[in-house]
C-alpha cells in the first residue's frame, strides 16, 4: 500500500517538474514589421483663432519608448475653402513644430467645405477634405421630462437620490454627431444648491436627425455631499437648471474623440486601430467642430 502511495506521489511531482520546466523555456517570437507611415492631424473649428496641421512620422510600437514625436518640417501645406475658392498655404512655426496660422487669413466658416493638402519633399502628396458642421445655438438643447425623487441615507452616512432627466435637442443635421457636456444644479428644501455631471452612453455622441429629435437619457443614483454650509441636505429637491456645452462635430473628430478614449490614461489599455480619413496611406485626421454653452432651464 505505501509503495503504490510513493509511487503516485512521484508520478504527481514527475507531472508538476515537467510543466514547471515549460515556463521556464524561452519563446522567440518576431516582431510584426515595422512600415513607417505620415501621420497627420488638423481639427478645424470657427471658435479657434488658429488653423493648425500637426505632421511628423508614425513610430514603432514594440521596443524602447520615448516621448520625442518625429516631426516633419519640410513640407508644403495648403488649406483651402473649396466653399468659397479661397486657398492660403500654412507656414511651418520652428517654435512648436507644427504648420499654423492665424484664422484670419482664411476663415472657418460653418458649412463650408475645406481640403487639407501636404506634400513632403520627397513628393510624396497627401490630402482630406471636411465640412464643418452646422453653427448651433443656445436654444438647440432643451430640458424634457424628468423626475427627483426623495432623499435617502445610505451606509456611508450621507445620503442619495434617484434623479432620471432628458434632454432633448432642436434642429440637428443627418451626417454631423452632437454630445451635451452638461451638469445638472439642484435646489433643495433649505435654498442650497448641489451639482452633478450627466453622463450618457457613447459619450453622449450620437449622429443628427434632420427630420426628428435627439435625446439624450440620464437615469441614476447621485450621492450628494454637504451643502455650502457643511449641513446636509433636505427634501424636497427640485431642478434648478442645467448647465454646459453642446458640441458638434463631423465623423473625423468623432471618430478620433471615441478612439482616444479607448487608450486615454489606461495603462493597460492594447493597441487599437487608428482612424484616418488621409490619402496615400497616411493616418491622422482631419476633422472639425463647432460648440455653444448654454444654460437651460425646466
């Protein structure tokens, strides 16, 4: 009987060694090859006083890293507003290292059409075009239903409440993406006021209806915090308003916005697939937008 004992524990280490040696065994993996491709982005926008062209080198992603972005400041750049038939060519400023300038010179216009073309010295030409989204106003957002329910205490000794708001946007346009970044301001039974950022899905972005209504749902717990004189607050809460920005943008910034996102201050984030909307294989974006702040109120 000990026998057949020392013989199955031995058969169990036997099994234990020999996985433990398969990991300790070096693997030679190659690595994808590595194709140096133009990077270029431009964002475009009637609220900017610049026009501005970020151009340089993709670099690889496996190996030493470091924070020295590969620049190219040889090239031709030229915008045009194929809109109205204007073009200015976009100087290189040694100072930042990137093509800008000033708006003036060619102005961003809502609804116009505008192409981007680079040409680097080996020849090498690459362009995009983008149509810079409709201008909005302060009254293309507005509050629809809603509902605050009644305070309750929580296990952390504070307290919550249920808050379920709509917002719902005027005259929006089919082919642009409009976001609200707004925050909701509560009034409650003493005449305190108590804040909280509105959160929707997809980052609030969604494409225009040019024949129906956007909207946009928020429906969670709020935890509050202490009022403005360190007391806690009371029932009954009402909506005082809600305050922000509501932005528009084409598919080129929305597109590069969400990707990101995906990588933003997330260290473990893996590699995604960049968008681009350049000629010739190059990748970047060009992309543009528009915003208005706004307060609204029920």
């Amino acid at each position: 009987m000990m026998n057949n004992i020392f013989r199955w524990i031995g058969g169990v280490l036997s099994v234990v060694i020999l996985a433990t040696g398969c990991y300790d065994q070096d693997a030679a993996v190659d690595l994808p090859t590595y194709k140096k491709r133009t990077a270029i982005t431009c964002y475009l926008s009637p609220k900017d006083p610049n026009i501005t062209v970020e151009l340089g080198y993709t670099k690889p992603y496996f190996g030493p890293q470091d924070y020295e972005v590969p620049r190219i400041g040889d090239a031709k750049v030229t915008i045009t507003d194929i809109t109205a038939g204007k073009s200015v060519k976009i100087p290189f400023d040694s100072a930042i290292m990137l093509y800008r300038i000033r708006a003036f010179a060619l102005p961003i216009v809502n609804e116009h059409q505008y192409r981007v073309d680079v040409e680097l010295k080996d020849g090498s030409i690459y362009f995009s075009t983008t149509t810079v989204p409709p201008a909005l106003k302060e009254t293309d957002l507005l509050i629809g239903q809603y509902r605050i329910g009644k305070l309750e205490a929580n296990n952390w000794g504070g307290q919550s409440v249920n808050v379920a708001i709509e917002l719902k946007s005027g005259t929006t346009k089919t082919g642009f993406y409009y976001a609200p970044k707004f925050n909701m301001v509560m009034e409650d039974g003493q005449g305190d006021f108590y804040g909280s950022e509105l959160f929707f899905s997809n980052e609030g972005i969604a494409e225009g209806k040019s024949s129906d209504t956007l909207r946009y749902f928020f429906n969670d717990r709020i935890f509050m915090d202490m009022g403005p004189g360190g007391g806690t607050p009371t029932d009954p809460l009402i909506l005082h308003e809600c305050a922000g920005t509501f932005w528009v943008m084409d598919e080129g910034y929305k597109e590069r916005y969400l990707r990101d996102l995906q990588v933003s201050d997330n260290p473990f984030a893996e590699p995604v697939l960049l968008y681009t909307n350049w000629s010739n294989d190059a990748v970047g974006a060009l992309g543009s937008y528009d915003w208005v702040e706004a307060t609204i109120t029920p």
